[in-house]
C-alpha cells in the first residue's frame, strides 16, 4: 500500500547492549520508525507507506440499505416481529472484499459532529477502505444524530444504535456472506467516539450497552474518547448530550468504560487536530493503562518533517502497513 519515500540505514559497530537500544528506539514516539535488527546492530529509519485519504471513494458498496435495529413504528411493548412495526429506523451498506481472501468484517461509522452525516461518507478513511483488497469486508452504519438541539438527548439512542448494528454482524453477518470470525469497529471523528464504544463496553454492566457483544479490535481515528479532554471535546458532548451533559457525560465516555479485558485498540489522531483534542489519546491512554492500545499520532515523518495530514482527517498520512499488520495480527 502506497510506498515507501525514504529508506536509509545507519551502520555502526554498537557495543550498547540491544535492549538500550530498543529503548532508544521507543523515545522516537509516533511517526518517526526507528527499526533495529538484533543480527548487525544496524538501525534503519524508514518513512512509512501511506494511502490515499481518498483511496475507494469510487468504490460502491455490494449491497445497500440492508435494514437492522428495532422497527421504527415499534413501542417498547410492542414485539419487533409485529405487521404493525414498519421497517426498521437504520441501515447498513456492506463492501465485500475484493481480493486478499475473507479474513473478517470493519465495522465503520461514519462521523459528522453527531448531528450530521451518513453511511455513505465515507471520504477520508483510505487505509480503512483500502482492507477491502486485504480479505476484509466492509459494514458502513447509518445511526441517530441530534436534531441540533442542545436540550435533546440523543446518546441513550445512539448507544442502543451501536448495539444493535454490532448485534446484526454478530447474529446475522453469515446470513449476509460475512465472516464474522474476527470483527473490528472502526470509526472517524464523532465515528470514533462509536467505535470505542463498541470496543469497551462488552463487559459494562452499563444498562445503555446491554447486550453489546464481544468483538476482536476497533479503531477510532480523531474520535472523542474522553469528553473532560477539552473545550472542543465538551462542544461535541453537549451535542450528543443536550442538557443531560453532567449526568450522562461519564457513561458515554469510552475511557470511562476501558479496561484490560477489553479487545485491541488502535487510535490514530493528528497533533494538530482543530477539531477534537489529540489530549483524547492522553485521556483514554491514562484510563486504559493496562488495556492493549496501539497508538498512531501523525505529526512528522521519520526525517522529521511536517506530515501533510495532521489535521483532522489524518488518515492520509497514518502509517498504512502499521494498521494493516496491527489488522492482520488480531
């Protein structure tokens, strides 16, 4: 995927003991590699492979619309199964992969603020779109999202929503020619925030993500993981959240949910980040302690230059084979 733009190797007769230098390699922090090989000594700097922002924006789904969740028309009492129920509320398009075998299932949700967007924006997450030639297929939901009225609680909602599209991969992906043995969320922006969800809070007893089930990774790429890591981050909350913001703010955090029980994660985010704080990371890295985190912050190249992406939508820039081995390893 993509290629590699700088490749050079530092050759030196080291008498510094390897683990010294694996030491030395993990201060270099995200996006500068430093490679070492215990046979020679030698350290490699490598600039990583990327992929387009954009890669597969051409790419239409196999199969759209395919209905989940509770049916629109039906009250609480009221049996989903009902003539009277309607169709249900949300939708789901599925990508099935194109080469590379049948390895799993990515979840993807979409981002937009949580008051806008949909299943089929899905600009920006090349390295994620770009699975499909790796054996993965693609699931992309659609959810509820906040009329835009501070006083409106939408995250009881949107929990659920979460819940109920992991459930149809879990429960009815094979009837849809998933492979459902290895299942990942994944998500970008107010996405992101959704696929921690997904990823922390299998084993919550939280009554909002009752019957969430068990998945093997996720990936929030610039999501909100912890509403207290900004003013930005709390902007984003009062959308989800409405006036329900203080009470509701801690059990729809992902870094309130976090443990080690829960599956792999991998979070990337760009340093420079206008829009959601990349102090996230620092957040939920600090909350999960001993949860299996894999970080990605774009910010600069292994030469130490500016990386083009380190916005918002950093995937352009994100270390492409980091993510796809990180995929290929759950």
């Amino acid at each position: 995927m993509g290629s590699a733009v700088d490749l050079w190797v530092i050759k030196a007769a080291f008498s510094l003991p390897l683990a010294v230098l694996a030491a030395t390699a993990c201060t270099f922090g995200a996006g500068h590699g430093l490679r070492m090989s215990g046979a020679s000594n030698e350290l490699t700097f490598v600039s990583y492979p990327t992929v387009d922002a954009d890669w597969g924006a051409h790419v239409a789904p196999d199969r759209s619309d395919v209905r989940f969740g509770r049916p629109q028309d039906c009250s609480r009492a009221t049996k989903p199964s009902s003539s009277d129920c309607g169709e249900s509320r949300h939708s789901l398009d599925i990508y099935y992969p194109v080469s590379g075998g049948s390895k799993g299932t990515i979840v993807v949700f979409h981002g937009g603020g949580f008051f806008s967007g949909d299943k089929t924006e899905l600009a920006g997450i090349g390295p994620l779109k770009k699975q499909l030639t790796n054996g993965y297929a693609i699931v992309a939901v659609d959810y509820s999202l906040s009329d835009g009225d501070r006083r409106t609680n939408v995250f009881p909602a949107l929990a659920r929503d979460v819940v109920a599209a992991m459930q149809w991969v879990d429960r009815r992906g094979a009837d849809h020619d998933l492979n459902t043995s290895k299942v990942i969320a994944a998500g970008i922006s107010a996405g992101g925030t959704l696929a921690g969800w997904a990823g922390t809070t299998a084993n919550s007893n939280h009554r909002f993500f009752a019957g969430m089930p068990s998945i093997d990774g996720w990936i929030s790429v610039s999501g909100i993981l912890d509403w207290d890591a900004g003013p930005n981050s709390q902007a984003w909350g009062d959308i989800l959240h409405g006036d329900a913001f203080r009470r509701a703010h801690l059990a729809s955090s992902p870094a309130t949910h976090i443990d080690a029980e829960d599956p792999p994660g991998y979070l990337i985010h760009g340093d420079q980040d206008p829009i959601v704080e990349v102090d996230n990371i620092d957040m939920i890295t600090t909350a999960g302690a001993d949860a299996d985190l894999t970080i990605d912050i774009v910010d600069t190249d292994r030469l130490g230059r500016p990386l083009e992406h380190r916005n918002h939508t950093p995937l352009g820039s994100a270390d492409a084979e980091a993510l796809t081995t990180w995929l290929d390893a759950l």
